[in-house]
C-alpha cells in the first residue's frame, strides 16, 4: 500500500503485540486454556488435541516451540504436510518465523491449542524497505508474516502479528508491514487477533480475475494506515478494530482502518457487520476508509459496506472517507453504510455518509458475499 506521512519519529519501545495491546479477550469456541498452558512447556502442551503419540486426526502435525511436537517451527510442519486437508495443532509460544502455505496444500487447518490466541504468536519485523539477503529490498507483498495461497485455509485461536516499528529502519519511506496476506478462496479465521502497524491484515487473491472470499469472525484486528486492505471478498463479523496512536505524528489524520481495492468486475468487496471500531488515538483522527487503487488494476473500484456496526469518537464524523490522491475520489467508489450506532457514526455532513436503505442493505449480508460457501470452525471431539 502507499505510505501515509509514514515519517519516522519518536515510538515507544516495541509494542505489546505479544501481550495483548488492545487487553482485549475474546469468547472462543475452543476450552479455556488452563494456567499451565501459557508456560514455556506445559503438562499439556497440546490440551484436548492430544500429543505427537496420541494423534487428533491421521493428517495431524503439532508444533511446539520447545520441540515437545513433530515440529519445532510453523514453517517445518507446513512443509512437510504434503497435500490437502492437513491440521496444525499449535502449541502456546511465540513462533518467530515466516511462513508461507502454497497453493497445493488445500484445506489446512491451524488451531491454538489453548483456546486464547494471545498464547500463540506467529511473529515477524519484516516491512516495505527491508533488506534481502540476495540483494534488493522487500515491497508491501515480502513483508508478510504469514502468507496463505491455498484454498480452503482456516485458522482458529492464532495471533498473526508484524512487529515492526517505523524506527527500525531509519530513512526508510515504506512503512508498509504485513502481518497476515490471505490469498485462497474460502480462508477463513475464527478468534483470530491481527496485530501490526500499517498494512496488518493483507485480504487478497492469486490474481485480478480471481474472487477469493474470506470470512474473519470474533476477530481482532489493530493497526494505523489502511490497516484492512486488499481485492478480496471478505466478510468480518463480530469483529474489533482497533485504531492505533501515532506518535511520529502530531495532526490527523492518523490513519485509515479499510483501503478496499476490489476489481471492477467483483460485485463484493469488504463487507463489515456487527463489529465495533475502537481507537487508542484522539477523537476523529480516523478515517474509516479510502480507497486503493493498485498500479496493477488502475480500473479498481474499491468496495466497502460496515453495518449495523458500533464506531467509536476516533472515527472523523465529518469526512470519514478520504480520496486515494486527487484522480481516485472516494465518491466514485462503492462506499455505504447501513444502522451503525455510536459516536463515529454520527452523520454531520450528510452527502458525506452514503447510506443504503433496507432494499439494499438485502443483498449486503454473508451469503450473498460468500454465495455457496458456508464457513464453519473445525470439530476437534
């Protein structure tokens, strides 16, 4: 994504990211995790998911960072689950890796072992401007985490996190960090936190012509500039978002949650319903979206409804959507909301809410987003 007055300055020492910046706990559908399950090597490292010798389905891998698992690392366990419909059983621990899932291994399956993704942490610092080991630099799309290409993917109970800070590579313009890029149809993510800076959660597909949808439930997700972004049809509901303080800079606007960019031809684009936006920054230094229009789709026509949704003081009730530069006006985008409810929703400047009424508001739900595909968390008894 483009910068956004990504200026280095003065941030505090590395965020909470691993802790749970936002304090925020989350109603899983997983057990609770008992005490031990946050230590280093547990007693049940794996809870109710069983062991390494005692397997929870016959394509199981567990991963445990202390080796007490298949494997010591995210990445190894991926690679060697060969084919389609593998689980990954993480254990807690913070896995300090990147990991990408290719587009042969379909219908994978992650799930934290202790039901509260604060205890399992995939993590990584990389970002826009980072240097490669075989020379060149990292753009927007490199500095991922976690990359998901295959079909099929769901996560349960995971933090995807990118630490990195815009003091950590000085001079640098790009501040663009990625924490997750979902690229497969029908990914989907169940209590899922999503921490970062600018550009956490990365909502794509494997090409302009593909449609691949998404579905993110009781999920947090936290950043400052266009921190939800991308083509993918992608449908978020019960979920937090949370708009981060910049003290790099002193006026708004800080940030934007959502920088759509659907393709043309994509009836859905970003869908957000019963969520709630939050922000750790003054009120209205928020815009609640622009849009992106990418150099390799310029005929993009971003798409983005959020209804029914609570939005909080930091949302800038009088312009709350801005222009991606002068030659992509928001106004020409497809931008509504529909019975959203607090401070940020306030309508001030009418024509500067588009609003749907109850006939429209019909085709913006879940299964007209997702069509055939009904996205449900994976069994484990």
């Amino acid at each position: 994504m483009p910068s956004h007055v990504a200026t280095a300055g003065t941030v505090p020492a590395r965020r909470s990211l691993l802790l749970g910046a936002a304090g925020t706990a989350l109603a899983l559908v997983l057990p609770a995790a008992p005490a031990s399950a946050v230590s280093p090597t547990p007693a049940r490292p794996f809870g109710r998911f069983g062991s390494p010798a005692r397997r929870f389905t016959e394509r199981t891998l567990y991963v445990h960072p202390g080796g007490l698992g298949d494997h010591a690392t995210v990445q190894a366990a991926v690679t060697a689950a060969s084919g389609a419909g593998w689980t990954l059983v993480l254990a807690a621990g913070t896995y300090r890796e990147t990991v990408t899932v290719s587009p042969a291994r379909t219908d994978m399956t992650w799930i934290g072992a202790s039901g509260d993704p604060r205890d399992v942490v995939v993590v990584y610092a990389n970002a826009a401007g980072t240097p490669r080991p075989e020379g060149g630099t990292l753009g927007t799309t490199g500095s991922a985490t976690t990359t998901v290409q295959a079909a099929g993917f769901t996560a349960v109970g995971i933090t995807f996190a990118n630490d990195f800070l815009r003091t950590d590579l000085p001079g640098n313009p790009g501040t663009q960090a990625v924490a997750l890029k979902a690229q497969g149809d029908r990914s989907a993510f169940f209590h899922c936190r999503f921490l970062g800076h600018q550009d956490t959660l990365y909502a794509d597909s494997m090409a302009l012509t593909a449609f691949a949808r998404q579905y993110y439930a009781h999920c947090h997700v936290e950043g400052d500039v266009d921190f939800v972004f991308g083509r993918a049809t992608a449908v978020f509901e019960h979920c937090h978002f949370r708009t981060l303080l910049r003290p790099d800079l002193a006026a708004a606007p800080f940030g934007f949650v959502f920088a759509p960019s659907t393709a043309r031809e994509n009836p859905h684009g970003f869908l957000a319903a019963h969520c709630r936006v939050t922000s750790e920054a003054p009120d209205g230094f928020y815009k609640l979206a622009r849009p992106w229009v990418p150099g390799s789709d310029l005929t993009a026509r971003p798409s983005l409804v959020v209804r029914e949704s609570t939005l909080g003081p930091g949302i800038d009730t009088a312009a709350p959507y801005a222009n991606m530069r002068d030659a992509y006006p928001w106004q020409a985008q497809r931008f509504a909301e529909y019975r959203n409810n607090g401070p940020g929703a306030r309508v001030t400047v009418p024509e500067n809410r588009p609003r749907l009424d109850s006939t429209e508001a019909g085709s913006a739900t879940r299964p007209a987003y997702l069509g055939d595909w009904d996205p449900r968390p994976p069994r484990w008894r």
